[in-house]
C-alpha cells in the first residue's frame, strides 16, 4: 500500500518498498508493484520520483 504525506500543502506518495517518493499516486503504485515483484528498481519509475 502507498502512503500518502503532506509536505508544505503539496500531498505525496511513497512507495513502501523502497522509500522513493512521487507526487502522482499512479506511479507510486507501479513502483512499489516492481519492488515488489523484482526486488529492484526501474529507472523507468524512479526517474519521476521528487525529493523529500
């Protein structure tokens, strides 16, 4: 499950596998589908993640 934060007004998504975080839920979903599944990251995903 993604879970959601609220930084400075602006809601975020964070995927729970590998802590990367995102401020589309859609793509947080898929990242967290491929650690899930692969054990690894896809810089596919990680390329849209925005720092915390």
């Amino acid at each position: 499950m993604v879970n959601k934060i609220i930084k400075l007004g602006t809601e975020y998504h964070v995927c729970e596998a590998c802590d990367m975080t995102y401020k589309e839920e859609e793509i947080a979903k898929k990242c967290e589908d491929w650690c899930n599944k692969n054990h690894s990251c896809n810089i596919e995903i990680i390329k849209h993640a925005v720092k915390k």
